[in-house]
C-alpha cells in the first residue's frame, strides 16, 4: 500500500484488527524485518509496517532529520484515520524515531518497545564518522555502507543467507535516502532526560549478541523509564527481530497483553 504524506509517496504495510501498532525500522534497512514478526501477532493488532522516506521503496527526500521521520509517521496514521494512541516498536533508528514521536506527540504513543537502541546521542567523533560515511555513499553507492555493516549486524550463528538477503536490502537503498539518515542520525538529540518523564509503559529488546547497541544500552533504558523492562534474545545480534521472528514475536506478545 502506499500514500502521499506531507508530499513525499510512503509504502507501508497495514494487517490485522484490534489497537494499533506501528512498526519502525533502522538504517538502511526496510518494512521487510517485520515480515516474519507480524503474522506471529496473530491479526490481533493492526500492525502499521512503514518504509521510511529513502528507504526501501519509499520516495526519497535529499535531507531529512528525526523530527522529519517522526513527523512522516504521525501524518501517516492521520492518512490512516489512525487517532487511537499507538504502541510503537522502533528497533535502531527506528528506536530513535519513536523516542522523537514521544517527543513531539507523547499523547498519540500508548507505549515504547525500543529493540537493538540506544538513548544517547552520537560522539563528535561518531557523528564525523557518519558524515564520511555520507560522502562516500553518495559518491560510491549504498553498496559501501551494506559492506561495511553485514558483518556487524548479526549473531555468528546467522546463516549465510540471512547475510546476504539484508546485504541486497541494504545495498538497494537509494544513496540520496542513506546518506541523508546518516547526518539525520549524526544530529539527533540525547534522549536520555526523555527516558526519565516518559510517561507510558516501555519495553527494551536486545539481541544477546548485538554489538552495535549492546545489551548494556537496553538496560541502561530499562533502568531510566518510569515503567521499564528489559528482554535479551539470545542466538541474535543487531538485527533481533530478523534473526529470531518467533522470540520476539512472543516477547511482543507477552508486553502487549499486559498493556
Ligand atoms: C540502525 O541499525 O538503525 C543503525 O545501525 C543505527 C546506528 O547506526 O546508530
């Protein structure tokens, strides 16, 4: 499915009945992770799986920021006749997203399931690092960034084929759409102060083996929210709820039907 939002075309997912749910991906990734956790939820929630601007097969916008991506996600549940508070599930930058959404519309999030994400923000170093990275992309191709990143993303144990599926996602990315998440990241706020005043239920979700947001990352959210929780998945690295669906599906589950 798609739609225009705030003039830029939004390929989504939308399945299932009962409360909302909006699913947020990472960089450079797409809607495609959750395509093994939804159908897990059994239709019983209605499951809005987006790909944000510049990525998967969405439209693509030459600068974008968290606010922007946010943003993109309220127009789309506006689009959506979607007024009912929502639960949002943001794994990495879509972890960073969803804290910017609470950020600028707390009373539309019904609860925060934060998977493979951090609270702090980028190190002047880091955010350099993210700017070459930009450059070269642009000059190179996306190809450049799912290299660099495949390795990292999973758990040894993952299979080849795993790898290689989300490497040609990756690569897939339009250059303009990466390199404009990756200043987009290097300029994101500290949400730490955030974490304190949030005032809805948050889960934090981590793959045991995640060594791009280590688990030391989902505790320190767990530990900062009001009302937090931490899950660790083991046999899985960044990409959690690629590498084990069905894990996360129940861990999901379980906070779901506490709610
Ligand atoms: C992601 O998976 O979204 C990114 O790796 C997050 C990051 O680079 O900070």
């Amino acid at each position: 499915m798609r739609a225009t939002v705030r003039g830029v075309e939004l390929h989504y997912d939308d399945s299932g009945d009962g409360e909302p749910l909006l699913l947020v991906h990472g960089f450079p990734l797409s809607r495609r992770m959750w395509d093994d956790v939804v159908p897990r939820l059994d239709g019983r929630w209605r499951a809005i799986a987006p790909d944000l601007r510049g990525h998967g097969e969405s439209a693509v916008s030459e600068s974008t920021s968290m606010r922007l991506y946010a943003g993109d996600l309220a127009a789309l549940l506006d689009e959506l006749g979607e007024k009912r508070p929502v639960v949002i599930v943001g794994m990495s930058m879509g972890g960073y997203i969803a804290l910017e959404f609470y950020r600028r519309h707390p009373k539309r999030v019904r609860a925060l399931v934060l998977a493979d994400t951090r609270a702090t923000r980028d190190t002047p170093q880091a955010a350099r690092v993210r700017e070459e990275t930009a450059a070269e992309v642009l000059r190179d191709g996306s190809q450049v960034v799912a290299e660099g990143m495949v390795e990292r993303l999973f758990a040894p144990s993952a299979s080849p084929e795993l790898r290689e599926q989300w490497k040609g996602i990756m690569a897939a990315t339009p250059p303009a759409g990466a390199a404009a998440a990756l200043r987009a990241m290097a300029a994101r706020p500290d949400s730490r102060r955030l974490l304190k005043r949030l005032a809805v239920p948050v889960l934090a979700i981590v793959g045991a083996e995640d060594v791009i947001t280590p688990a030391s990352d989902a505790r320190a959210i767990a530990e900062a929210a009001p009302d937090g929780r931490v899950r660790v998945i083991s046999r899985a690295g960044h990409m959690s709820p690629v590498e084990q669906p069905a894990e996360f599906a129940a861990i999901l589950r379980d906070f779901l039907s506490d709610l």
